[in-house]
C-alpha cells in the first residue's frame, strides 16, 4: 500500500536525532511489548509479513507520532484481535472473556530455537528465475493497496541485477495470508539519478532486493 | 519538497468524512484566521506562493494532525516574524514589545470588497517563448527540490500530452523563495491514469495536471 | 487496570484497529445534519486567535472590522449559489454556454463575479461519456468566486491522497456509481488555473426556469463528486 510508512526519498522528517550509548529499550513497557510479540508469533497464528502489514495500516497522523514500540503494540493488538486470539472487548477490559478456557503457550524458554525456523524466509524449492545477474531490469509501477516490498520512489525505475540471491516467500501475498507463492529474489543496482535526477552524485546508487514479481525486463 | 502534503496517490488516509450543509466556519476562530491571513498578506511583505511553502514545512505529524485553519495560524506567524512584522516574543505574550511603533493596517475595511474583487493574478503580461505546443508529448521531469515546487511526486518522470498552453504565469518553484518571478508558459497536460499507477486502473480514466514549462521535456 | 494503562490500550486498539483514527483535536470527525457543538470552555486554539488577534490590532496592524468583512463576505455573500447561476445559466442558453467553455473569466465575470482565488478560471463539461473531477493534492485550491471556500472533505488526506488515484472508489462513496465505459478526468489544480465542473442538466428538467434550475444544482456536482438531480435533497451540499 502507498502508506505514509513508505516514506523513502521524502524530506521535512527533521534531523536524525542520534542519542549516544542508547539504551536497548528506553522503558521497560518496550522490552515486554518486544519480547510478548516473538512469544505470541509462536502460536503461527500470522506471519513477519503480516505483522509489518499490520503496522502500515496504523492511520498516517498516529504512524508518525507513535514511537517505535508504541507502533509494534497498535499492530500486535491488532493482529491479535484480527487473528482472534484476543478480542477487542477483552484488550479494553484487560481481562479474559467469562467461560474462555486457557490455553498452554507454545513458546517457552526451553525451545528459544523454534524462533529460528520461523522467521527464515528462503524455502527450498525450484522455481525458475526470470532474470540474472547482469540484466536491465524495470521495477513495475504496481500501486497494490495491500503489503508490497516495492517502495513508490523505485517504481517504474531501471537498474540492474547484481546477484540473484535465491528463493524466499512472497510478501505481498503471505501478508494476506494468500500463499507464500516462493520466488527469486534479486539485488537490483538503482543509480541515484535515476531515481532523483539530476541533482544526484553521479557516481551513488541505491541498491533494493526485489522479488522476481516486481520486475520486468528494461 | 517531497513534503508530506504531496499525497497524490497514498493510501491510509481513511475514508470521506462528507458533512452535510457543514458551515463555512466550523467555530468563530476559523472566521479570524481567515480574516488575519487577508489583512496580513496585504503588507506584501511574501507572497502566495510563499505561504504554501510555509505550511509544507509544518512537521509531518503535526500537518496530519491538525485543523485546516490551524496550519494556516502556523504558517501566518512563521511569515510575520520573518517579514519583520512581529517578533515571536510578542507572539508569544501576545504583548506588544516595548517601544515598538505604531502601525496602519494595510487593509482598512473599506478596502476589502475591492481587494476581494481584484484578486491576485498569477498570470504576466510578458514575452516568453513557449517550449512546447498543444498535442505534443512532454514527459515530466524527474525533480526532487527540497524547495517548493508544485509538480507532484506521483508524476514525476511521466510522459503525457499538452491539451492546453494556458500562458505565461509566476514560477512557484522560484516565487516561493523570493528568487524571482520568473514567468513562463504553463500548460494543461493530459496523463492517462494507467501511465500514473499501473495497469490495475480504468483504461479510458486520466488525470490532467497544470504544468509549468520548466518541468517539462520533450518526450 | 489503572485509568493510564486503560487509555493507553485503548487508544492503542483503535489507532490500530481504526481505519479511521477520531481525530481528537478535531471535533468534526463524522457528518452530522445539527449545527455543531459549541464548547462551553473556549479551546486553546479560541485563546490563540484572539490573543494573536489583539496583538495585531494593538500593534496597528490590523483592522477588526477588515476582519469582520472579510468573514461576513465567505459566511454569506460568496457561496456555491453563485456558481449554481452560472451552470444554471449555461444550460438555460446555449449560447452563454459556449463562451463559458471558451473564456470562463469573462463568461462568469457576466454575472458579476469574479476576484480572489478565480482569476483564471476553466470549466469542464461533463458528458454521458466523461465525467470530471476536481481536487488539490498539494493543497486545497478551489475557485473561490463561484464555489466560495471549500468544504472540510475537500482539503482532507483522505480526498487528496485518493481522488488522483482511485477517482471511482471516492465517487462510490459519494453514492455515484459511473458506468465502466465513461471516462473519468481528474484535474489536479497545481497552478493558479481553478476548475468548474458543469455537471449534466438532469432529464426531465426542461420545463423548469433558470432560478429553478440553479436551486437543484450542488457544490458537490461542481466539484464533480456528485450528479445534479431533479430533487433538491441536497441543495445546500
């Protein structure tokens, strides 16, 4: 979706503000908003792609005052509702819904490598590349109002492939739970005036990974 | 700049809130913001232009955040101080400071149905040579000025046709900045709506945009 | 649960779950047919404009009763009447309508209006074969002397992010379903240039006087969200 989270190349967010010797968490609020997401993932109840979907969809005026864990809470409430784990009645009473039988988690901290498996997005299967290192490739100008990979500053831009970097799942349709839909993924080179004009270095680029579905032959 | 009021084409923004036979002003604040930007723009101290740049420099959070008129409050202090008509102290306080001479108001009430009359054309009545013609291809040109500038981010680097040469108008993307009029021809160029977004999108739909000449090239 | 951690949750939930956030600082989130609210305790932003008001008035800058014109002016005497007579006139006489689509200055200009933000002006006809649309992603410019300032629903995100985009999808929520062979002209207003639609003369309407034609045509057909029809349920829209 061109939601404002798709903010690559847009001035006016102000200076980077860079704390020295940042604390991992600034609050203890945002560990357990950090930690509860990854133990809740383990019920396989959604995907990574569905979570950052999730997080897109939180309305723009909110999405840019919200801090960072404030935005993993909206979208792992969210998705906890949508996937109906929770309801909504009961995130706002904060407690279970009378007669609800409780259930065993599937995370505990005796199997931390489960977590491994399940975020790793490459899968194993022969699906034929459409392109190769070394092709003009052109990113689509698809405009999906749904989860997408393919930021809007690169869209209808001509670059390069670098490397082929193997099969992986397909965000746009994993997100919504359609399929993983498992393709190649690329390294494309965008030099940067192509993608901002002339005003750009000559000799900087930007380089996205792009899934075979996003491209076409330039 | 690709500021976060250049929203052609996002998505997320919610649905249509229509009211019905909503009022002009929704609360009497509104009415005296409005009133305010027309007796302070009278001093000439910026111009139109100027002041849309002004609201494009609102934060982002802040932009989608608040009221209609409330930017216009935000942008008009911004313009008052820089034009030497304020100082943020006085804003502030809302005191006068010390000493600080008398004025006249630029716009006496009797002068405003004239001025409301009048207007402010953008147009000039100067010789420039038109780059391009009724029905010829233009392809935008891909900018991305920090500045203001009114050609949107959603058509950049899009190619479509001249339908109109509407004549020679202030050049924004300099006006704004007080480097200049800088007149040229500006013209009405036809993009199908599948040049804009894709295939996904009605074949006969377009989308026509008001282009000045320095932002296009032959396509 | 404690109060804070309640609010904190549920405004989470409904920043999250919302496709719509309320807008808390922005009391006019939902159509409502009464004359709004007003506050008992006056805002900040009530505080802020009058205070900032006084100043300029203390400091010789400004004119109350300026002031007091220019909102007399906006809140009755230039409205979507004004260009209700001008679409009303064009269907009336085909001749008037000819020089409106040629040089819609001087064509509104003969009826006595014209000025701020209308200085250049351009009318697009709809057709049964294409249907017009007006919008200002940038901002939200609006022919002024015709339409008189420009609803809420004009300069919100949601009109100018989506009109350009997905023209149908905004119509259908205005109620206007077009047939897929009509073609939609959406016309982004980035220049000085301002935009009027002449929506189609409603059939069955041939009988009727100029005067009582221009009460059925609305803002919202102008704008071009909406047809003029018979009925003039929406009027005032």
């Amino acid at each position: 979706m061109n939601g404002i989270h798709d903010m690559g190349g847009m001035h006016g967010m102000g200076p980077v503000q860079h704390e020295k010797n940042e604390p991992v968490f600034h609050a203890p609020w945002e560990s357990r908003v950090y930690t509860m997401h990854i133990a809740l993932g383990a019920w396989r109840k959604w995907n990574i792609d569905a979570a950052r979907h999730a997080r897109e969809l939180i309305p723009p005026a909110e999405y840019l005052r919200m801090t960072y864990y404030e935005k993993w809470f909206a979208g792992l409430l969210d998705l906890l509702v949508k996937r109906a784990l929770v309801t909504s009645a009961e995130i706002e009473s904060g407690t279970p819904a009378a007669g609800t039988v409780k259930a065993t988690p599937p995370l505990t901290a005796a199997i931390r490598e489960h977590l491994l498996s399940y975020i790793n997005a490459s899968r194993n299967v022969l699906v034929a590349p459409r392109f190769q290192a070394g092709q003009r490739v052109r990113a689509r100008n698809i405009n999906p109002i749904g989860h997408t990979r393919l930021p809007r500053y690169a869209r209808g831009k001509t670059g390069t492939v670098e490397r082929d970097h193997g099969v992986f799942v397909f965000p746009d349709t994993n997100a919504h739970f359609l399929g993983e839909k498992p393709q190649h993924v690329y390294s494309v080179r965008f030099s940067s005036r192509e993608l901002w004009g002339e005003q750009a270095a000559p000799r900087d680029s930007v380089y996205l990974d792009m899934w075979d579905d996003y491209l076409e032959p330039a | 700049m690709n500021g976060i009021h250049d929203m052609g084409g996002m998505h997320g923004m919610g649905a249509i809130q229509h009211e019905k036979n909503e009022p002009v002003f929704h609360e009497q604040w509104e009415g005296r913001a409005f009133g305010l930007s027309f007796a302070m723009d009278s001093f000439d101290k910026w111009t139109l232009d100027a002041f849309r740049h002004q609201i494009e420099l609102i934060p982002p959070a802040e932009y989608l955040r608040i009221r209609y008129y409330e930017k216009w409050i935000a942008a008009y202090i911004e313009l008052m101080i820089k034009g030497g008509l304020v100082s943020r102290a006085e804003v502030e306080s809302g005191i006068p400071a010390q000493g600080s001479p008398r004025m006249k108001p630029a716009l006496p009430a009797a002068q405003v149905p004239a001025m409301i009359a009048s207007g402010a054309p953008a147009s000039r009545n100067v010789p420039a040579s038109p780059h391009f013609q009724a029905g010829q291809r233009v392809r935008t040109r891909n900018i991305n000025p920090v500045g203001h500038t009114r050609l949107p981010r959603y058509a950049r680097g899009k190619t479509g046709t001249v339908e109109r040469d509407h004549g020679v108008f202030v050049f924004p993307d300099t006006n704004a900045h007080f480097l200049g009029e800088k007149p040229q021809h500006v013209y009405s160029v036809r993009f199908t709506a599948r040049e804009l977004w894709g295939e996904q999108v009605a074949p006969r739909d377009s989308v026509y945009l008001d282009m000045w000449d320095d932002y296009l090239e032959p396509a | 649960m404690t109060t804070k951690r309640r609010d904190f949750l549920a405004g989470a939930v409904s920043a999250a779950g919302a496709a719509m956030t309320p807008d808390l600082s922005h009391a006019h989130g939902h159509p409502h047919d009464h004359d709004h609210a007003h506050q008992v305790v006056p805002s900040d932003l009530t505080l802020r404009v009058k205070a900032l008001e006084s100043l300029l008035v203390e400091k010789g800058l400004v004119d109350r009763a300026a002031l007091d014109a220019l909102v007399d002016t906006y809140e009755h005497k230039i409205g979507p009447r004004n260009g209700a007579r001008v679409v009303a006139r064009a269907w009336a006489d085909p001749a008037y309508k000819q020089r409106l689509l040629a040089n819609a200055d001087a064509a509104i200009a003969e009826l006595g209006y014209g000025g701020q933000q209308g200085e250049h002006m351009l009318v697009v006809e709809n057709t049964p074969q294409v249907h017009n649309m007006v919008v200002c992603t940038l901002c939200s410019c609006y022919p002024w002397p015709v339409l008189g300032l420009p609803p809420v629903w004009y300069k919100s995100a949601a009109y100018r992010s989506r009109s350009v985009i997905d023209p149908r999808g905004i119509l259908r929520e205005f109620g206007l379903e077009l047939p897929e062979d009509t073609e939609v002209r959406v016309w982004d207003s980035t220049a000085e240039l301002r935009y009027l639609v002449l929506p189609e003369r409603p059939a069955g309407s041939e009988h009727l006087t100029e005067q009582q034609l221009a009460v059925l045509v609305t803002r919202d057909a102008m704008v071009g969200v909406a047809k003029v029809m018979l009925t003039t349920e929406g009027a005032s829209a």
